[in-house]
C-alpha cells in the first residue's frame, strides 16, 4: 500500500475539488488513468512508492494510479510524465502529494465517472485495495 503522510478527511475533500468528468486512460493503450480536469486544490499528504504496471494499468505499490491532468504515458521509456517535468519510469520509487482514497462508489463524485469506471476496471485485474490520486511534485521539490 502506497505510504501516506497526513491525514485528510474525504468529505473536506470532497468539497474543496472539482468534478472532473473523463479521462485518458487504458483505453487509448495506455496504462496511465489522466484526470480530464485540474482540481483546485491538490491534496497536500505525501504519497511515496514505487510504480508498478500490472494487468495494464498503474500501481504504486498496490494502489491504482489516478494521475493529476497533463500528465502522460511514454510507452518508450515505460514511464509518466507529469505536467512539471518531473518524470516517473516502471520500477522507481515516486513521491508526489495527494491522497488514497477506497474505490467505493463514493470515489466517482472525487474524480468523475469514466475516471471512476477506469479505476474499477483496474481494480478487478489486478486486486489492489485502494486508488491513490498522485500530484507531480514542482521541479526542485524532489522526484
């Protein structure tokens, strides 16, 4: 299970991002699932562990990845590279801030629908427990 450090309540959560409402994930052959949307305050706990791919789709440690938008998916180097540059390959440790979150029902009114049906898919073939939304830390702020 990805670490996380610092506590942040899903409700005031909840409250304080935007709905996004899609995404770029496996369904355009990459195992990255992307936020259609940015949200207006990125959770500030920090998520560390190391990526994974499996059963096509993104894990850190255990947890499915739901990367922030403008990130991508270089299948070249089997690495994310988020919207500040910084780049993550299969088999790093990253760090980043966001937040795990179970992948109840409740986690699609968090991310939005096709984020939500992307998550659970990824879910189903790899059995991780919980997904974790990652934010790319600025460059000079670590990797």
């Amino acid at each position: 299970m990805a670490v996380i450090v610092g506590t942040i309540a899903f409700g005031v959560l909840h409250d304080r991002l935007t709905s996004t409402t899609g995404t770029v994930s496996a369904g355009d052959g990459s195992p990255a699932i992307v936020l259609a949307e940015e949200w207006k305050f990125a959770p500030a706990a920090t998520v560390t562990g190391r990526l994974e791919e499996r059963g096509g789709c993104l894990l850190l440690n255990d947890d499915v990845v739901v990367w922030q938008k403008g990130t991508s998916w270089d299948p070249a180097t089997d690495s994310v590279a988020g919207p500040t540059g910084t780049t993550i390959a299969v088999g790093e440790q990253a760090q980043g801030s966001g937040g795990e979150y179970s992948t109840g029902e409740g986690l699609s009114s968090v991310i939005g629908a096709e984020a939500y049906a992307d998550v659970s898919d990824c879910v189903a073939r790899t059995e991780a427990g919980h997904a974790v939304v990652f934010f790319f830390p600025s460059p000079g702020e670590g990797s």
